[in-house]
C-alpha cells in the first residue's frame, strides 16, 4: 500500500489545535516534536487524496493560524512503507465511544467493562473514534436509532457510525465514502465485528444511496451540507433524522439556514469546542 504524507512544522503551542483540523479528512496525523518549541504535523493521505487540494487546504488552516506557508515546511511526498499504520495503532489505548461503546484499535486491548467493543482492522487507518466529532454523531445516534430502522453512514470511513447504529438497532445500514480505499477498509471493520449483513458497504456518496431512509449520520465537511441540504432531506423519509459533524461551532448558523431551506429542523446542537453537531428532523414535504 503507498501513501502520501503532508508534513509542516509549526509552534508546539498549536500543534494540537493545527492537528486537530487539519487532520479532520485524513488517514492519521501525529505531533512529532521536532526541537525547542516546535513540532512536526505528519498527516496521512491515501493515494486517492487529491494533494494539490491538500496542500491549498493546509496552507489555507496554517496561514489562519498566522503561520506564512513558507516558514513551516510544508511539503507532500510519496511513502511506501504502509508499517506505520500498525505502529500508530499499537501505541493506542482503548477509546470509549458514546456512553455504550469503546473502540479497541489494536489485537490484545481488553474494553471497559460494561462497554460493547468495536474492534478496529490492524494496520488500516481511516478513523478511530478520538476526533470529538466522531464522539458527538456516536452520542447522537445512541439516542436517536429506533429498533427495526435504516440508516446511512455518509462519508463513512472506518464504518464505526454504521456499527454504532446497527448496535443501537437498526435492521439495516447503508455505509457509504467516496475514497474506495475506506469503503474497503470500512468493509473490513464490519466483518471483524460481525456485521456484514445488516450492514452493506460500498464506494460513493448520495447518488448510490436507496432511500428513503429513516436516518442519516454524515460526518463530513462544512460545504457538503450547504451544497446537498436538499438532497438529503429528499433522501430522508417524513420525521427521518439527521445527525451531522465535521464542521465547527461558527458554521452552524449558516448550515442550519440550510436545512431549513430544505425543510430540516434543529432538534438537537453539540459542541465540544471549536467542533460541533446538528441534529435535525425532515418534516412532511
């Protein structure tokens, strides 16, 4: 497996805060100090990843965080040693998920105990339930699934949203990421944890979905919602739910403008700082 790796230097003051959003999309990042103050941000593409627009994203983050792209280093270069997926994996504990789950992201890790486990594929990346928004959209569908209902993962990654829903009862979920790298992977996920046939994975976004759909949980950035409210409201049965992330605190009054244009109300808002998440209900058209 080849990857490409998007590196900066850049104040260890910032490095968690700079990760954190500039990691959101990736396959992994990690802060590697890198002398007196500093740290090293490698962040990890697929070879699916577009790295012009990568690079045009991490010039635009780092120069909000008044860091000039020419003095941080940034580059992107091919790697070809996919070892260390498995590496990074190893040096993570248990991470609880929601109030009922915890992601196990390695062989030989044992859950807390009254926690239902989701074991993670060694050596595949694509998310491991740390980052806040995957941590908003687990709560929210832990309160939202009903028994017997069917939902859609957009933007999928790991599969961990399809696992959590299916676990919460729903009879059916459709995973679906536009990389076919994590549709693989998220494939992969579901075996392991024994899921594979209430959940039915593939490579796509909206179009391939076969609504309509009692919920859908989309962990995806700020412009996919303002540009497809529409088209996920239509996808969305009458009193279907939306639960939603990946974008911060300052952009949910222009997301849920949005919805409301494409008859979705807000229900419920999550935030853990700067990231935040919508739950909205489609009403009758």
């Amino acid at each position: 497996m080849a990857w490409r790796l998007l590196s900066a230097s850049v104040p260890a003051s910032l490095d968690d805060e700079i990760a954190s959003v500039l990691g959101t999309g990736s396959l992994g990042v990690e802060i590697v100090p890198s002398g007196a103050g500093v740290s090293l941000l490698r962040v990890y593409l697929g070879q699916g990843d577009d790295p012009q627009a990568w690079h045009l994203r991490a010039a635009r983050i780092l120069e909000a965080h008044g860091l000039p792209t020419d003095g941080v280093s940034l580059t992107i270069d091919d790697v070809s040693d996919g070892r260390w997926v498995e590496t990074w994996q190893r040096a993570l504990a248990p991470i609880p998920l929601g109030t009922r789950f915890v992601v196990l992201p390695h062989e030989g890790l044992v859950g807390e105990a009254g926690r239902d486990p989701i074991r993670l594929v060694p050596g595949m990346a694509f998310g491991t339930g740390e980052h806040p928004t995957t941590r908003m959209c687990a709560a929210a569908l832990e309160s939202r699934v009903r028994p017997g209902s069917r939902w859609l993962d957009l933007g999928c990654g790991t599969g961990l949203l399809a696992i959590v829903a299916a676990r919460c009862g729903a009879a059916r979920v459709d995973a679906l990421d536009l990389d076919p790298e994590a549709a693989h992977v998220a494939s992969e996920v579901v075996a392991v944890n024994g899921l594979a046939g209430r959940i039915a994975v593939g490579a796509g976004s909206l179009e391939e979905a076969a609504g309509p759909f009692d919920g859908i949980v989309a962990n995806i950035q700020a412009s996919f919602f303002l540009a497809r409210a529409q088209d996920l409201a239509d996808a969305l049965a009458p009193g279907g739910t939306l639960a939603i992330s990946g974008f911060v605190v300052d952009d949910v009054p222009e997301i849920e403008g949005a919805l409301t244009e494409a008859r979705l109300t807000t229900v419920e808002r999550q935030a853990v700082d700067p990231w935040a998440c919508v739950v909205a209900r489609c009403s009758e058209p």
